[in-house]
C-alpha cells in the first residue's frame, strides 16, 4: 500500500517503486488521479533483458489513464515511463524499452529518432522468417550493471569530439564513421571501443532501416550478427551463455 499523496521510493531494488514512479510522474504532469487496488500478472521473465521494467511501467500508465479516464498520447506516455525510471527508481535509462511498449504493433519493426521523438512503423512480415525470443537464463539489472557506466563513458566520447570537431557534435550520433576513424588514435580505452561501437551501430540501424524497407531480410539478419560483435567486443555487455545463442542462430 502506498498513498497518493506521499509517494517516496522503498526499499531498493522493489518492483514497485516502478509503478509508484510511473504514478508520480503522471501527477507532476498535472493529472488528477484516484486511488485504485492494482493486481499483476505477467508472462514476461524479470532481469532477462527484455524490457520487463518498461512493460510495467506501461502497463501500470495504461491502467491508471483507464481508470481516471485520461487522455494520454502513447509517445507522452513513453516519455512520463522513461521519467519515472530515471526519477524514482534511479536508473538513467533511455527511451527505446518504453516507446516499444507504447507504441509497437504486431509485424513490425518500430525505427526510433530518439532526438526528434519522431518515429516510423516498418513492415516485418515475411513467411519464411522468424523472430525468436529465447531467454538466456542469466539475470541482469540495469540498477547494478555497467549501464551507467557506459552511459559516462560515451558522455566522455561524445565531449572528446565535441572538443575536436566543433559544436556540431551533439551526441555520438552527429560523429561519422569517417570522422571517426580520423580521431580514433587520440581516444583512451575503453572510450575508443564504446565510441566505435555507438557509431558504427547508428550506422547498422539506417542501414537495416532500408534493408526491411527492402524486405532484404538477409541483409538485416548480417546485420544483427555484426552489432552483436560489436556489442560483445566493443562495449563489453554480452557473455558466453548470449554468444551461444547468436551462434546457434
């Protein structure tokens, strides 16, 4: 039990600071809500690495926007999740988990301009091809793991070529793959490596982006072989069990 009035984060790593941050956020918005008695129930595995966190936090928006008969547009709605997990719960998570949640449809992929909150559905329907979704069985938590670590360290890449390559350099993104490779000896690791691996996966996902406009599911697939490389050589977060699983694919 919690009260509306009095909402302050319990004891750490307790699912529900979630959906009291998610209620919390919604208020700070300025929406009047009433008090309701709230029952979970979920298929999806905890610390698996898909997206439990931000299927909670929506679904928790969703109900409260229900009840209260609230008009809440689904990217506002990513938006008040991805603040209650960055505010109340204390992980500074980005946007992507919470987007998907709110805005994904059934046989399509969702592209993302997290800079501009623009986003584009694009057909993934092809009988020849499956997505499968396997859990790994080993647990993580962005609240203990190297996520906010990486999160600093490609805040000092980011600084690094702002300083080098003028104000133009916003984030990562704005850095070429030429540009890039031009300052690449200047980088320490292991800043080098989480750069190239930013970099290099913006590039994957204009890429892919075109492949499944395409419908070149080959060309996509390569390309989620190559980022899972990238993901485990350069920026650290895969592990033998997530290895054998691509190479099993």
């Amino acid at each position: 039990d919690f009260s509306l009035d009095k909402l302050i984060p319990l004891r750490k790593n307790t699912w529900a600071n979630y959906l009291m941050g998610v209620v919390d956020e919604i208020q700070k918005a300025g929406y009047i809500l009433q008090g309701a008695n709230l029952i979970f129930r979920s298929n999806i595995p905890r610390k698996a690495g898909l997206s439990s966190s931000a299927a909670l936090e929506v679904v928790t928006a969703l109900t409260i926007a229900e009840l209260n008969s609230l008009k809440i547009e689904p990217v506002k709605m990513a938006r008040l999740c991805q603040q209650a997990e960055n505010n109340f719960v204390g992980v500074a998570c980005g946007i992507m988990d919470q987007y998907v949640s709110c805005l994904g449809q059934k046989n399509y992929s969702l592209f993302i301009d997290c800079r501009f909150n623009d986003y584009e559905l694009i057909s993934f329907k092809n009988h020849n091809y499956r997505i499968v979704i396997c859990n790994s069985q080993i647990q993580r938590s962005l609240v203990n793991s190297e996520y906010n670590r990486r999160r600093e360290e490609c805040k000092r890449a980011t600084d690094f070529f702002t300083h080098r390559l003028g104000s133009k350099i916003r984030a990562l993104r704005d850095v070429t793959i030429e540009e890039f490779k031009q300052c690449q000896e200047y980088l320490p690791e292991p800043i080098v490596r989480r750069a190239r691996h930013v970099i290099s996966e913006n590039y994957r996902v204009q890429t892919g982006v075109q492949a499944l406009r395409e419908e070149n599911f080959s060309a996509f697939g390569q390309l989620m072989i190559e980022s899972h490389h990238s993901l485990k050589n350069d920026y650290e977060v895969s592990c033998t069990e997530l290895d054998l699983l691509v190479n099993l694919g």
